[in-house]
C-alpha cells in the first residue's frame, strides 16, 4: 500500500507553471533521491507532500496516521534550549514513562494493599509494554549516538541554540529528526556541513530505515549508497529511473539516445509538414509560430553542449608558473587542541589538492592560513611568481548584493578581459538564462549566489584557487560543470570537500587530518586512498 500519491498534480506561482500534470507514488521500503537544476521544482514537490503548498490542479493523498518528518538545509531550530534538551524533548513521552514506573517501584516498597497491588503490577506491565515497542531503554544511548556521529563534543551537547553556528544548527535538527523516526522523511540536503565520516554513518542509518525516504540531493556517492529509485525534475515534469545514481547515468543516455532518434524523425515529419501548409498556404509569408516553436525545441534538444571548449576557450589567456606555493613547518593551536603541527608540502601548476578529515579538525582553518586571513603559530609559506590566489568564501561573501550577475561576472578577471558573449555562455551552463543576467545578486536564491560566486572564481585570472566545500548549495549540473572547468583549469587548486564523488574527479593529492595535528599527504584520489588502505600488506 502506498504512502504518498501525487494524482495529476499541477502547480503554478502566478504565471509560471513549476509542474504540470504530475503523478508520483511513494510505498513503504522507498528510498528516493530527487535531482535537477535548480529552480526546477525540487523543493516544491517536498512542500506539496508536507501540504505547505497546495497545488492548482490534481490531488496530493497522504494516508492516515503517516507522520511526515522534514529536514530543510537552511535549520529553522532557534531559542535558549541546548541541543540536548532539544533531543530530550522529542522522548518527552518516554521520559514521563520512565517517572510513573519510578513512582510505581516506590507504590510497590511501600507494601499496598492486596487490590492497589494488582493495579500497580498491571500498570507497570501496561508500561513495560510501551517502553519495549518503542525501545524506551536506549534513549540515552540512542542520543548519544546520533550526537557522536554528527561531530557534537561536550561542550557543544549543552550549548543553546541560538549559540550555534548556521551549520552546526543544521546538524542539530538533523539529529532531532533522525531520532523522531517518522513514517516518511523528507530531507532536503542531509548532507551539506557533514563530515566523510558522518555522511557514511548517514547512509547506514537510512539503509535501516523502516519508513520511506525522499532525499534531494547533489551528493552523488550518497544517492548511490542510498536510494533505490532516481526522480530527474525536469521541464515541469517527473522522470522516473529505477536503482541508484549510477544506473541513472546509464538509463538516462540510454534514453537520450532513444529520443535523439524520436526527434530526428519527428523533425523530418514536421519538415513535411512545414512543406504541406507552405504548398496549400502559398499565400502565407509565415508558417505557423506554433510549429515553428516546436521545430526550435527539437533542434535545441538534440544539439550538444561543448561544455570543454566553451571553458578552455577562456582559460587560454591564462598564464602559470609551475612553482606556486610552498608552506614549510606550519603549526596552528587553538587553546590545548592541536590543529596541524610541523606541515610542510609544495602546491604545482597542474595540482588538485582536496583537504578531507572530520567535522571540526581544523580544514577551514588551514584554508584561511594559506590565503592569510589567519596567522600560523609557526613556520613560513611563500606565493611563486604569477601566483595569484582566489578563496571563494571570501568572494561568496563580498559579493556585491545590488550589482546585477551580468556585471558582477563581467567585470571581474578573465571575464573583463574576454568577450562577453564568451563569459556569458559559461554563466548559461551554470544554468543562468538571459534574464537571470540582468537580476540583482540581492534577489537571487542561495545557491544562485553561490553560482555567481563560483563564476568569479574561475574567471578570476588567479593561478590558485581555494575552495571550501563547493559543492554545497550547488545543483547537480553546476557542480558538473564546475568540475570539468576545474580539471581543465591552468592553475592548481585546493579544496575542502565532503563529496567523496567530487574528491574523486578532480584530485591529485589528498591532505587527510589525522587528528592531534598529523596532516598526511597522499597521491591520488579519495577511492585510491581507501583502496591502498584495504589491500594494505598486513603487518601483523
């Protein structure tokens, strides 16, 4: 029996419709991942199943007595409570339980009478019941659990809400939900702010999950180790492909091509059927807007991207010393915790180096040592000539919010210096439209800042590039075309990343926090890295 069925569901914001005519069934064991652009409609088909928007047309059937979870990538967790009364409260039921069985333990020592002595056995029977189903026992356990995996030591477990960072809050209601165990999860990218190591306990919890899941989200190695059906968002509707996100790489070319096919056929039809109203309409100067919009669409759906040369195109003007960086011996502190100790390595032209490890090992904070917003304890590192660096934080947060995206790209490095037709198609494959060009940064959603961001970046003319968890906010698509720009990127660059999958793509080198200020150096990527630990001679 299904859970959640969307019949014919169409939705529309004013004159634009976001879906139309849209079916969708969600069963119990369901584990699915929503991808597409954004702006597609992702959010929006979790909203509709919530009900906190209707649709205009068609119905959204939700079965009775399901409790909905949702986790949102922006927290709506606020106020003085800890983080652990927060998490108590969720278990208010069990705690209250807990209390009458201690009150009845005391009924019992105090030797009742023959009739209050059956009512109180059968209560706590009654109670012992409702503890077991739902494994009352474990609370405590269970909670501390969820807060080790999502990186809270002591200090944060007891440090109020309001006190927490943006990302620390999203972990925080993260965990909340995760506890609450509904009947159906909505979670709109689970895993921005987690570490390696909290995203693989994710996966893990939610393969044990005994309710459906829908999950949004970009991270492509957690879709594959997660879901078992891929739903694409994509012009107003619902694409189904059944298995994991590697399958839906396969089906989808496979689709592609199929409809390649269709519409080489239906573009010779139309040239007919062009040919017909001309020769019948011979009077006519213009043949049908209508046919002509559907011949534009055709051409416009088999024609390919040149994503790689509409990048390397700009980056030809982009001149790189092979000797870019070196760091000798630093160290960083932090009170009596040890962020990195006696670091040195060498950054080359051509070098792609991924800072991975824990939540809160200290990756950020050697980004903001090697681009100088923090001083080391010790040691020294010197820029090479023509050695430039970009630190996409930095120009996340300078943005200007009244410059239009247009202007914001185009007047700034490389952009200035290349064409603007040029600049702009790269801004189109970052999935910005002609109208969006012309939109104030102010106006746009957070991942749109973060594409405009991340334009700035790659067009800035600097030779190194820092980057700190790129992937977040960003749609699939744009993280796609942000890795193919950084592969064929002159330069090096030096990220930090959770996304195992990006980690994959791009780097040459991995700088993996070890913990108490042992930074190891290893070539490769982040698979190479796990294999060569598990083929490992053992020295045992």
């Amino acid at each position: 029996m299904s859970l959640v069925r969307l019949r014919a569901v169409t939705k529309r914001y004013d004159t634009t419709v976001v879906m139309r005519n849209v079916f969708f069934t969600l069963n119990r064991g369901d584990r699915v991942g929503i991808i597409g652009k954004n702006g597609a409609g992702k959010t929006t088909l979790l909203k509709l199943i919530l009900g906190q928007e209707e649709p205009n047309d068609g119905t959204v059937e939700i079965d009775n007595g399901i409790r909905i979870g949702y986790f949102s990538q922006f927290s709506e967790l606020n106020g003085e409570m800890s983080v652990l009364d927060v998490l108590e409260q969720t278990f208010a039921d069990i705690r209250a339980v807990e209390a009458e069985l201690g009150r009845i333990e005391a009924a019992l020592e105090s030797s009742p009478e023959s009739n209050e002595l059956s009512r109180l056995l059968n209560r706590q029977m009654a109670l012992f019941d409702f503890m077991e189903q739902r494994e009352g026992w474990t609370i405590s356990n269970r909670i501390d659990t969820v807060l080790s995996r999502l990186g809270f030591n002591d200090a944060y477990r007891v440090r109020p809400i309001d006190q927490l960072s943006g990302g620390w809050r999203n972990r925080a209601a993260l965990a909340k939900i995760l506890l609450e165990e509904p009947d159906v999860l909505l979670m709109d990218e689970p895993t921005n702010y987690l570490d390696i190591d909290g995203v693989a306990w994710l996966e893990q919890w939610f393969n044990k999950l005994r309710g459906a899941l829908i999950v949004v989200s970009h991270d492509r190695s957690f879709l594959d180790n997660v879901v078992n059906r891929i739903i694409e968002v994509e012009n107003r509707s619902l694409q189904e492909y059944p298995g994991d996100f590697t399958q839906y790489v396969r089906e989808k070319r496979l689709r592609l091509k199929s409809l390649e096919r269709q519409f080489e056929h239906e573009e010779e039809l139309l040239v007919y059927e062009a040919e017909a109203i001309a020769d019948r309409l011979a009077a006519t100067k213009n043949p049908s807007e209508a046919l002509r919009r559907r011949l534009a669409n055709v051409k416009k759906k088999v024609e390919p991207k040149p994503v790689d040369r509409i990048v390397t195109s700009i980056y030809d003007r982009l001149q790189v010393s092979v000797n870019l960086f070196a760091a000798e011996r630093l160290s960083k502190t932090y009170g009596d915790q040890v962020i990195f100790h006696d670091l040195s390595f060498e950054i080359h032209r051509g070098e792609r180096i991924a800072i991975v490890g824990p939540n809160g090992c200290g990756k950020t904070t050697l980004l903001r040592v090697l681009v100088g917003l923090e001083e080391p304890d010790s040691g020294v590192f010197v820029q090479g000539k023509r050695a430039e660096y970009c630190y996409y934080n930095q120009v996340f947060d300078e943005l200007d919010l009244n410059d239009t995206v247009s202007h914001a790209v185009n007047v700034f490095g490389l952009g200035y210096l290349a064409p603007r037709k040029q600049v702009n198609r790269l801004l189109a494959l970052l999935q910005f439209s002609e109208m969006d060009l012309n939109q104030q940064i102010g106006t746009l959603s957070g991942g749109q800042r973060a594409r405009v961001a991340l334009a700035k970046c790659l067009l800035s003319g600097a030779a190194l590039l820092f980057l700190d968890e790129p992937t977040n906010h960003l749609d699939m698509t744009s993280t796609q075309v942000m890795e193919r720009a950084l592969m064929h990127f002159p330069g090096a660059v030096v990220v930090a990343s959770h996304d195992r999958f990006f980690i994959d793509k791009i780097a040459t080198h991995l700088l993996i926090f070890e913990g108490h200020g042992h930074v190891r150096q290893v070539s490769g990527n982040w698979t190479i890295w796990l294999a060569s630990k598990t083929n490992a001679p053992s020295t045992g």
